[in-house]
C-alpha cells in the first residue's frame, strides 16, 4: 500500500466520524505536546568512536596531502610494527630454548 493509497484510506474512515469523535481526537493529539521537529541524539562522531584523530599522521614533517607520501608513512609505521613483533617473538623463542635444553 502506497502513500496515496493510504491517504484515501484515512479521509474515508474520517469522513465516517462524528464531530465528538473528531473533536476527541483533536483533543487527544494535542494534549500529547510534540515537538514540531525531534532533537537529534547527541552521541559520538565517527571520529570520536574511532578514537579521534590520527595522531602519528598529523604530526607527520611532510605534506600528509599526497597518497604516496601517506603510503610510505604508514608502511613505515607497518614494518616497524613487524620488526618489534617478529624480534620480540625471535628473542622469546631463544629465552624459551635456553631454559628447557640450557
């Protein structure tokens, strides 16, 4: 059922009401006291949900503008990341070795 549809649906069934029941209606949607335009919900941005903004990048020397300069960065930042993670994992499995066949 479409919009139009339904419109036609409502005036007929109106048309069929008495003046005391229109008048109860009326009264009925008035005492309700809706606003004319509902506030929005004050939630977080989509900045703010990812945790704000990227701190690394804006306090980057160059001009973070051009997609290439933010690729290097970022695959900087990646094989930083990798470096950390596979010497920390490289020096845990000879601590390990050490301590059960020393």
């Amino acid at each position: 059922m479409n919009n139009q549809e339904l419109r036609q649906q409502i005036n007929q069934k109106i048309s069929t009401l008495s003046k005391e029941q229109l008048n109860s209606i009326w009264q009925f949607i008035e005492s309700l006291n809706l606003p004319s335009q509902l506030p929005l919900p004050q939630g977080k941005t989509v900045l703010e949900r990812m945790g704000g903004y990227p701190t690394t990048l804006l306090l980057g020397n160059e001009d973070l503008s051009y997609r290439d300069v933010r690729h290097k960065i970022i695959a900087e930042q990646i094989q930083k990341r990798h470096h950390l993670y596979f010497h920390s994992v490289f020096l845990s499995s000879i601590l390990y070795y050490f301590t059960q066949f020393g």
